[in-house]
C-alpha cells in the first residue's frame, strides 16, 4: 500500500468511528465524559481527579501556573485545585492526557522523536493561545487552551498507527496536508465529541485564513500557531516553516486596541505563558 492510500484508509477508519486508542486513553475519555456532564459539580469533579495520580498532580501544578494563580497563592489539595480552575478548564487538563496516551504504545524511536516535537508544538500552541485569548482576541480562554491542545491530535493518531504503514511519513510533508490532516483529524476530534465552535476554530487553523486584528476563536488559534516556535514535525517543510514565520512576523507588529502591539502584549505576557508551557510539557 502506497502512502496515500495509506493515509485514505486510516481516513476512512476515522470517518466510520472505527479508530484504535490505547486501554488508557478509553479510561480517560471516561472521565472527559463525565466532567462533560452539566450535573458534573466541583466537589465530584474533584473526586474523579483524586483516582488518577498523574491527573492529579497535573491539575495542582496548572492551578499553581502563573496563567491560573495570579494572586500568588499556592495551593497544594486537589480539591482547592479543581475550585480554582473549574470544571472546563479540567477538560483541557484530560484532553492533554489523552493526546499525549496516544503516543503512549508508540516504540519506534524515529516515531517517537516526532511525537514528542509534536507535543512541544502543541503545548506552545495552548499556552500561547490561552493567553491571546484573554489578551487579545476575549474569546473564552478555557475554550482556547482546550482548542490548542487538541488542534493536533491527527497527527498523535497518525504517529501511533504509523508502524502499521511502514513508508507513511517518508514523503513530502504536504501529502500529510493534503490527504490526511483533516480527514484523519475529523474523525478522531468527531470521536473525541470535541464541541462544534473548537472543531470550527481548528477548521479555520486548516484553512490558514485569519483576520488582522485576530478576534475568533479560529484566529487565535492560527496565531498561536504561528507564533509557536516550535514546529510540527507533520508539517516541516521549508516553504510551510517560511510562510508561519512571515505571518507571525507581520502579526507581531500589528496593533491591538488601545495602541498596544501584539509584541508588547507577549513580552508582558510571557511569564504566564512559559508557566503554563512547563507544566504541558512535563
């Protein structure tokens, strides 16, 4: 099987929900479904964290991040953690999890370097994005960091199916975005019963058209794309790098509201974003 009709067949799995995750990401999509509950209130939220240790410990470490603990105040419970960041934003907390499972069963070394860069890329871009979206556009900022995190998870997906295709990423990166980034990613973000505004956010993040000044969901995420420094390994092509880096560049310049440049915005943001970026990375 050629590399593309490798990727129309993974395609093809994903749009007939017919996709393959590892024991530990099921678990998980458990628990997203039942924080996804409108019933779901902090007190049993907190109790569902509290069974999962690395859950756990992620959720104190981003309720500590200077992006969620402006006042300073460090707290150690999971309970007072769940109370500072909220249901939504535990959502997010889980996705990350789920995203980085998939490449859990992933032992090809050559793989698993790219699913790592992958994850660095992400996690820039969420970080990155929650902050454009309190700073710049005011969209909901728990939106946009869930949107960041899963903007991606194609790609996961494709790195853990990968082995099963030998030659699949062997080729130039703009098959990947041609025949199998949206195909691939709708299907595991339909799965995922990933929320329509986020699956049109990442829909416009394909499309690659934003406004200048940003002010959608699908903006932010396209320049917190842009301006993420690291790359997807999916996506490395020198023209591809080259036409990120002259978006970002033009965008950095640009005014946003009260004669305050994107540039100057970031610099003074940038605490909270290398904050919140430690705490996604590791």
């Amino acid at each position: 099987m050629n590399r593309l009709d490798a990727f129309k067949s993974i395609a093809a799995q994903a749009a007939r929900g017919e996709l393959t995750f590892p024991a530990n990401v099921d678990a998980s999509l458990k628990l997203q479904e039942a924080l996804a509950d409108p019933d779901c209130h902090i007190e049993a939220a907190a109790k569902l964290v509290q069974a999962d240790p690395l859950l756990a410990a992620r959720t104190v470490a981003i309720a500590n991040s200077v992006a969620f603990n402006r006042s300073g105040n460090e707290i150690t419970s999971v309970r007072n953690a769940v109370q500072r960041l909220g249901v939504r934003t535990l959502q997010s907390v889980v996705a990350s999890l789920i995203v980085r499972q998939l490449g859990s069963t992933i032992t090809d070394p050559v793989l698993q370097a790219k699913a790592n860069q992958l994850w660095e890329h992400t996690a820039h871009v969420a970080a990155l994005s929650q902050v454009l979206a309190r700073r710049v556009t005011k969209v909901d900022p728990d939106t946009a960091l869930f949107a960041g995190i899963m903007h991606e998870v194609g790609g996961f997906y494709l790195l853990s199916r990968a082995a099963e295709f030998p030659g699949i990423l062997d080729g130039e990166p703009e098959d990947w975005v041609e025949h199998g980034e949206q195909a691939i990613g709708h299907g595991v973000l339909t799965k995922l019963k990933v929320p329509e505004a986020v699956m049109g956010a990442i829909d416009a993040l394909w499309e690659g058209l934003r406004a200048i000044p940003p002010e959608s969901l699908g903006d932010t995420l396209l320049l917190a794309n842009d301006l993420a420094p690291v790359s997807s390994p999916l996506n490395e092509s020198p023209a591809a790098i080259a036409v990120r880096a002259a978006r970002a560049a033009r965008s950095i310049d640009c005014l946003i509201g009260d004669d305050a440049t994107l540039s100057s915005i970031m610099e003074e943001s940038d605490d909270e974003v290398q904050s919140l970026l430690k705490v996604l990375v590791h």
